[in-house]
C-alpha cells in the first residue's frame, strides 16, 4: 500500500514538473514575442542590421576620403592650367 502511494505522489509529481517546464517554454515565448513587438513599435533595429549600416557608413567615408583627394588632385592640376600662359597665336592664324 505504502509502495503504490510513493508511485502515485512520484507520478503527480513527475506531471507537475513537465507541466512547469511547459509552461516556462510557453511565458519565454510570449515574453520574446512581446519584446519583439515592442522593439518593432518603437523602430528599433536588430544588431544584424545595426551591423550592416556600420559596415556601409565605413566604406561610405572611405569612398569619401579618396573621392575628397582625387578632387584636391584634379583641382590641383586645373590651377596649373589656368595659372600657364597662353601661347600667342602664330602669325598665319594657325595655332602653335
């Protein structure tokens, strides 16, 4: 009598865990779900995209940083053209 006790308590006991853990998984889910919304309400980004946009602002002021020299460069070479003199024209209206 006393052994069939023990096996029923183990057993009601034995449900009540599994009916615990299943309930633990299911407010889990419902806590992410809920957290999920929230940070889609409030436009948040996740850390994959927030990763992504810092990739492309770095190679954003790169491409800046070389497109800022070649504009120094050109620049540089235009000031040296407009700064030569202009030869005169040849005297048969041809230029030299």
């Amino acid at each position: 009598m006393r052994g069939k006790l023990a096996d029923d308590v183990a057993g009601v006991a034995g449900g009540a865990i599994s009916a615990l853990v299943g309930l633990r998984r299911e407010a889990e889910a419902m806590a992410r779900s809920a957290v999920e919304e929230m940070v889609r309400r409030l436009e948040l980004v996740t850390r994959e995209e927030f990763d992504a946009l810092r990739e492309m602002a770095a190679r954003a002021r790169e491409e800046n940083g070389r497109l800022a020299a070649r504009i120094a460069e050109l620049e540089a070479r235009l000031a040296k053209v407009e700064a030569t003199p202009e030869a005169p024209p040849a005297v048969d209206g041809t230029a030299p």
